[in-house]
C-alpha cells in the first residue's frame, strides 16, 4: 500500500497539488482581505477568469485521462462538459422565481415567453441543489455510458471513434437549438441571481467559487492519479499500446475503456457544472465540435499521457486566447492556435511537459554515466 501511494503522489503530484491549494487559498484572500488600492489586490473580474481556468484545467485532465493512458481519442468531449452545464444552468434557473422579467414563479422567463403553460418533466427537482449536483454527474456519465457502451462493444477506434463522437456533439448542438427542446434555444440559459441563496456576481461567491474549482481540480487529478497507477491503469496503458495483445491474454477491452470513458464524461461534466455561474451563461454553442477540438489542442500542447501537461496546456492556450481575442489581435486567434499546434507537433511532439521531463530524464542519464565511468576504470 505504501509502494502504491508514493507511485500515486511522487514528488511532481505533490508539487502540482500543493500549488492549486495555494492559489485557491491565496487568490480569494487576496481578492477579499486586501483594499482595492493594493498592490497585490486581485481583482474579481480575474478571479472570475482564473476560476475558469481551473474548470478548463479539469476538463482537459479528462481529455488525456482516456487519450492519453488510453488511447481514445474524443472529438466530442464538449457534449459532456455542456450537459453538465445545463444541468447547473437548469438549477440557477429555477432559483430566479419572481425576479425574472414575466415575474413567473416556476416557469423560466423563455418558457413564458413562448408561451409555454407548464414546466416540463425533465425539469423537475432541479430548484433542489442535492438533485441538481447529482445530474450534474448522472447526466454526463448516462450519455458516455451508452454511447461507449455501443461503439466499444462495436469495436469502433481510432479515427472512426474520433468522427462518430464529433457527429454526436454537432446532433446535440442543433437539437439544444431547438426552442421546443425546452432548454433556451440559441440564447441558452441566463441571468442567473443566486446559487445556495448566495449572489453569483457578489464577490465573495466569485472567490467561493474558485476555490471550489481548485478543489475540483485538485479531486480529479488525484482520481486520475489513483487510476493510472494502479494495475487498471496498466492495462490501460496496454490497450493504448496494443489493443489486440492485451485483448488476446484475456482482458475484456471493451469494459476497460468503458469505465474509463464514463469517468471521463463525469469529470468533464462537473467541470461543466462549475464553469456556468462563474461565466454566467450556456448555451447551445459549447456543444460546437470547435470547442471540442480546441479542448484536444490543449492536451497536445502540454503533453498527453502527463496529467500535469494537460493542466499547463490548458492554462497557456486559453490564456493565450484572453489575449490574442481582445482589441487588435482578435482576428489573428485562430491562426496562433492552428500555428501553435503545429509547433508543437513538429518541434515538441511530446507537449510542454512531455519534453521537459525527457530533457530531465537525459539529464539524469547522462549525470549518471558519468558518475559510472570512474568506477569502471581498473586501478592503476
């Protein structure tokens, strides 16, 4: 047990775990306890940015969980993380009541407005939190199951598994589009007040908030790292590396990457979940395969098969974006993203983190040879 968590927490983990314990704790105290006319307040629009962030973090640790250790990869990872948001949207929804605009107690000012006469039944027990934070990992993990369920018992990988995923996200989308649909249509949910009885644009819950996500963050990585270092996560490693092999000495594949892909989807949804009240907005967009490829471009740029990198690939990128998508620049994103992946697939083919640690790896290597050639000397 004691070899099992130290594979599970090696120094890099621990590092990288004590580091979003930090920011979660020092952001909000800097953002709460300090004047604004501090130096080192921060403000909560950032906190709002970074909180964000964190929930991008956690979805892409998602992504390279099944692509990286598994090798599935998933061009429709967004349809999770959007039915988790819709689900937390539902639920910031149905707490509005009489403060909406038609001032409606149940229905949802979009209901009123096409003059719907009763609230649905797939919207019902979502004004309860306990019912809500269950669909948020209900939801997701339900679709993941018997998507995965018919395309792994089917046999279907690689490329093929990559395109069907992308099918399912855009079907998804166009049906979330549809106003009868009862989720909004193309203006999605909005105008959320408050979550738990808290304002969601109060600064405090800003901060609540992205401490949250730090939590989530730090939870997912930790499952992540349970996962693959455990013999599961061997085997896993084995069907990203040879699928038939380790189908041959006996190994049911398909519910391996079953599993692995619910727990994927869940992951991706409470992300979701806790991305909508710090943005203040879902809709049907998220659901666009863009998104979803753009999600794989942040586990490629930091490194699949690293976990870390797959953090640090998300935080560059959409960082990146913050900036490159404001004033002049803003045209330009999207050949900076489509220049920064082929960088990396050229110049970095193992990510950031990847190829950082082979540099370190060669490092101790060579340190370690060198170390070695005196002792091979016969004595003089």
């Amino acid at each position: 047990m004691t070899r099992s968590r130290a594979r599970m927490l090696d120094r890099g983990a621990t590092v990288f775990l004590l580091l979003v314990a930090a920011a979660g704790i020092l952001v909000p105290a800097l953002n709460l306890l300090l004047a604004p006319s501090s130096a080192w307040h921060v403000p909560t629009y950032l906190v709002a940015l970074w909180g964000k962030y964190a929930c991008y973090a956690l979805l892409a640790l998602s992504i390279d969980l099944i692509w990286g250790y598994c090798g599935i990869l998933s061009l429709g990872h967004g349809a999770f993380f959007a039915v988790g948001g819709y689900a937390m949207g539902m639920y910031l929804m149905r707490q509005i009541g009489t403060r909406g605009v038609y001032a409606h107690p149940i229905l949802p000012d979009f209901m009123v407005f096409l003059n719907w006469k009763e609230l649905p039944v797939y919207w019902y027990g979502f004004q309860q939190f306990p019912y809500a934070a269950l669909m948020v990992v209900l939801a997701p993990g339900l679709l993941a199951l018997v998507f995965g369920w018919f395309a792994f018992r089917s046999r279907v990988t690689g490329v093929y598994f990559s395109i069907i995923t992308q099918a399912m996200t855009f079907a998804l989308m166009l049906g979330f589009f549809r106003n009868n649909f009862g989720f909004g249509g193309n203006n999605g949910l909005t105008d959320f007040k408050d979550i738990l009885g808290f304002n969601v644009q109060a600064a405090p819950t800003r901060a609540a908030l992205f401490s949250i996500s730090c939590l989530a963050l730090a939870l997912g990585f930790i499952i992540c790292r349970a996962v693959i270092s455990s013999k599961y996560g061997m085997v896993l490693v084995a069907i990203r590396d040879a699928e038939a092999r380790t189908r041959f000495l006996g190994y049911r594949v398909e519910s391996y990457k079953l599993f692995v892909f619910v727990l994927s989807a869940c992951m991706a949804g409470v992300a979701g979940a806790l991305y909508v009240p710090q943005v203040g907005i879902i809709n049907p967009s998220e659901f666009a395969p863009a998104n979803s490829i753009e999600m794989v471009i942040w586990v490629a740029v930091g490194g699949r098969g690293t976990l870390t990198g797959a953090v640090v690939g998300a935080l560059v990128v959409n960082y990146a974006k913050t900036v490159f998508t404001t004033g002049a620049l803003a045209p330009y994103w999207l050949f900076v993203l489509g220049g920064l992946f082929i960088a990396v697939t050229l110049l970095l083919p193992r990510g950031i983190v990847g190829t950082i640690a082979q540099w370190f790896a060669r490092g101790r290597e060579a340190l370690a040879r060198g170390a070695a050639e005196p002792l091979a000397r016969p004595a003089e």
